[in-house]
C-alpha cells in the first residue's frame, strides 16, 4: 500500500511566507534609504534659490517728516556669497494717496538718518522711483518699483561689509521751490509700503 504524500507542515509554511515578507521590506527599506540620501542635494539646490531672495515685510508708511526705515535680514554666508552678483531691491505695494504732494521716493542704505533734502551725492544715495498720474477721481493704484543697488552697495564694501540691509524709504517734494517745500511738508498723508524685497542674483 502505497504510503501518503507528505503535506509541508504549517509551521514550514509560515516560515517561508515570514522570509518573503521579511526580504520585501528590506527592499523597501533600502530603496528608502537610497531616496533618503538623494534628498539632501534636492533640498539644498531648493534652499540655494530660496536663499537668493530676502523679504521685509513688515510694511510701513512714509510720510513728509517720517522716512520708513526698514531691515532686510541677510544671513552672513549669503551676504559673502553676493560678491559680484547682481542685487536689486523690489519696492512692493507702495499706495501714494492722491491727495499726496510727494512725487515720489528716494531710497537710501545704511543712511537712517535721510530726509528729504539730504544730498543725493552721499555714497549711500542708491536711487528714486516716481509715483504714476495721479487720477483726477478717486486714489492710485498700488505700484511696484525696482532699483538695481550694484553701485552702491560697491561704494559701501559690498554686501558682505553691510551685512542685514538697512533701507530708509524718504518721501520727496515736486521741486526745491518753496512753495511746492511748503505744501509738501504740510501734507500729513502717508504713503504706504507692503513689502520689499532683496534679490541676488538673476533671478
């Protein structure tokens, strides 16, 4: 009489199916810790051109008698960094009332202590920007203005000798003649300023 097949134990049986689960994740383990370490270069190469880019944006007014100083916070590595890059300064979400008799800003670095009539010869002088047509009815739009600071960053030792950027926003009257001085410091409306940003680089 032939003898019965011999049926693989249960015991055998879970073992087998215990070892297949335990080389799949193993797999995955591995393929985990391969992506794991690809990660680190993706997220510098993200914080890299994050790092470009620096915001204030704390927002403020202007006004005849009041310049808006403001700090754009730059870590050291990105300021060394910033040698022969290109840097602007986006001037963002300025509101300028149409009742204003300012005609504009003049922007100033490492200078708190600008006005309206400080010279526009001192090294820390970086530039103006002109609000648009004021409407007949109703207020401006709000604007945006953009000034490339190369040269003065470069007359105060680069950005490097700067460090956090100190910004100062100086409202600015339609001319030196008295009359327009006159109305412009009288105004007590203020201009307001939403944001600005230091760019390095291209980007």
């Amino acid at each position: 009489m032939r003898a019965p097949p011999r049926r693989r134990s249960a015991t055998g049986g879970q073992a087998t199916a215990w070892l297949l689960a335990a080389i799949a994740l193993a797999t995955v383990a591995l393929a985990a810790c391969a992506g794991a370490a690809e990660a680190p270069a993706t997220g510098a190469a993200e914080h890299e051109a994050a790092g470009r880019t620096f915001i204030w944006d704390a927002g403020g007014r202007v006004t005849a008698g009041e310049p808006l100083v403001a700090i754009v916070a730059v870590p050291p590595p990105a300021a060394a960094a910033a040698a022969g890059r290109r840097a602007r300064l986006f001037i963002e979400g300025v509101e300028a009332p149409a009742s204003t008799s300012a005609v504009g800003l003049a922007v100033f670095l490492e200078r708190p202590d600008a006005a309206w009539d400080t010279d526009r010869e001192v090294p820390e002088y970086a530039g103006s920007v002109a609000f648009g047509q004021r409407p007949v009815e109703g207020e401006r739009a709000a604007e945006s203005f953009v000034l490339d600071l190369g040269e003065t960053l470069g007359r105060l030792g680069g950005l490097a000798a700067v460090g956090d950027l100190e910004v100062t926003l100086v409202a600015v009257p339609r001319s030196d003649d008295p009359a327009d001085v006159q109305a412009f410091l009288a105004s007590a409306d203020p201009i307001r300023v939403r944001r600005l940003r230091l760019v390095l680089g291209d980007g």
